[in-house]
C-alpha cells in the first residue's frame, strides 16, 4: 500500500538539524554526521516481529507489533540487545511513508499493539507516522518501549501521541549506576522522566481481559550484584506512587552481552537476590507486578535477531 502523507507534520525531521533528542545533545546534524546513537536522519529497523515475549498485558493474542530501531544514545555495556542497538549486523532503512505501510501490515497480521523500542533517536519520523495514522481513524494503542533516559523536552512532544509507555527504571542509586552506564546522570534523568509520564498518563490500565491499553508500565532488570540498587527502586516506586502502579520485575540479564570492560558485570544473577526484591514488593502490597522465570537468564525473552523471523514483507 503506497501512501502519501498529505496533511502537516510540523516539520518533525527538522529536529534531526540540530539533534538534542536525547539528553546527549549531541547538537549535530544529522544528515551530515553520526552522533553518539550512531545513526544518521535515515530512519533505520534492525527487526519487525509479532513479539510474544513482552508483559502479558502487551503480548496477547497474535503478539505484540514490535519494531526494533536500530542505534541506541545510552549504549548500555550490558544491553541484551546488542546486536542491534551498538553492533549493527543488518539493518533496512526507511522513508515515514514505508513505517506506516509497515504498521498497516503488522494490523493486518494481527498485531494487538504498534510496540516501537528504542523510538528515541528516530522520534521525528515515529510521531509523523503515529500522528498521520490516528487522523486516518487508526485504533492500535502505540507503545513506546524506552530505557528510562529520556529527556522532559523529548516527552512533552511525544507524550499526547503515544498511548503506552514501557519505561526502564534501571539505576536509582549512583554508585551502582557508575559502575554500570557510560552516562552520569541517568538515576536523575530517569526519576524526572517518570514522574513525568506518571503525572501526565497515570499508571497503566488493564481491562478485565488483561489487555493494556494505555499508561505506564515500569521496567525493572535486576543486575547481578547490584540487589541494593533493586531495592532503592522499588521503595522509590512505593514512596512516590504507592503500591497499586505496574511494575515488571525482569531477571534476564545474561552476562553474554556484556563489555568485557565490565568485569562485574560478567556473572549471573543470583536466584536469592532476585526472590529478595520480589518479597519486598510482596512485603509493600504491590499487586501489579510482573515476574519472570529466573530461569530467563537463559535467553528466551531476547529476540534472536540472527533468525530469520522477520516478515516477508520487511
Ligand atoms: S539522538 Fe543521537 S545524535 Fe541525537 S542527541 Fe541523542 S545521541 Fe546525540
């Protein structure tokens, strides 16, 4: 389906001239020169798939229409998706003409959401999409599955637009953040971007049938020998939004991905550690909390993006 954008989009590309879209602020253009994300004003997917491995809030029925970016700002030394966010092995490039014909045909495979993860750094060609499809009637509730280190600016554009917002909360606690990220600032980046959406969009809301259809859903990964920093969250979460918000607990982390420069970083995490910070959100009376098998170190929540599991048509 060929379509041709036909009404104003506010010149959302122009935001590539002078790149701030994350708090790197990079200023560069991008159509002349890569920033710290790696990638230029030529929006580029590593992966499009019926993902069946998110929330069961998010991946029901057919799955959930997830599109993987390509590129990353925050470059996590352990990110569990590597292969694409920092050693790009494929990627297809795109026109905002060809995202939405992408989007259309994820709706017509049965796609229960639109889940764009790691939108940031491709934000200007998502919102023309996003905001082109909603005035063509398109009912899809639009997730944006990002790593909690977004800037207020990069919010309030996108924050009436998208329906769901996935958020990691990954640091609160600075030391463990150090030793962890290549930014500084990512326990303060990541609070104020929370209380953000939590203000402005509330917690998420699940009907009666499990299916989430808008809000925000907090992400937490437990990192091996980092359960202090778990716990910080999880008290912070409780303090600043009481016990009823949707937190999803992950402990997937394999220490396969992880920079060799990280030393600590190459283990796995402890079966104790993980079930302590699972008690502490029993012991505060969260209800909504998401777990996974501890077992899922193992690989199974992470797309293989080595298999040839995307579309015929992508
Ligand atoms: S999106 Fe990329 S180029 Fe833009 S500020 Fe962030 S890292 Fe820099």
């Amino acid at each position: 389906m060929k379509i041709k954008i036909i009404y104003p989009v506010e010149n959302m590309i122009e935001l590539y001239k002078k790149c701030q879209l994350c708090p790197i602020n990079c200023n560069i253009d991008r159509s002349l020169s890569k920033g710290r994300c790696q990638e230029s004003d030529v929006l580029s997917i590593a992966n499009v798939m019926l993902h069946n491995g998110e929330e069961p809030c998010i991946s029901y029925g057919n799955g959930s229409g997830t599109i993987f970016f390509t590129g990353c700002g925050l470059r996590c030394p352990f990110c569990q998706n590597m292969e694409i966010s920092q050693s790009v092995t494929r990627r297809k490039y795109y026109s905002t003409e060809q995202l939405i014909d992408v989007i259309l045909k994820l709706e017509e495979l049965g796609a229960v959401n639109i889940n764009f993860v790691t939108p940031d750094h491709f934000m200007p060609h998502i919102i023309e999409a996003v905001r082109y499809l909603k005035s063509q009637g398109f009912t899809l509730p639009f997730i944006y599955n990002c790593s909690g280190y977004q800037s207020i600016s990069h919010l309030e554009q996108v924050i009436d637009d998208i329906d769901i917002f996935l958020i990691d909360y990954k640091f609160a606690d600075k030391n463990a953040s150090d030793m962890c990220l290549k930014v500084t600032d990512y326990p303060a980046v990541a609070q104020k971007a929370i209380n953000f959406l939590m203000r402005n969009k509330g917690s998420l809301v699940v009907n009666e049938s499990g299916h989430a259809s808008c809000g925000v859903l907090i992400r937490h990964l437990v990192m091996p020998g980092f359960k202090e920093n778990s716990i910080e969250i999880i008290n912070d979460l409780f303090i600043d939004y009481g016990s009823g918000i949707y937190v999803s607990l992950m402990s997937q982390y394999t220490p396969r991905y992880a920079d060799k420069q990280y030393s600590h970083l190459q283990k796995t995490l402890a079966h104790s550690d993980y079930a302590e910070v699972i008690d502490l959100t029993q012991t505060l009376g969260f209800n909504n909390v998401y777990i996974q098998n501890i077992d899922s170190e193992n690989d199974q929540y992470i797309p293989e993006f080595n298999l040839k599991k995307m579309f015929d048509f992508w």
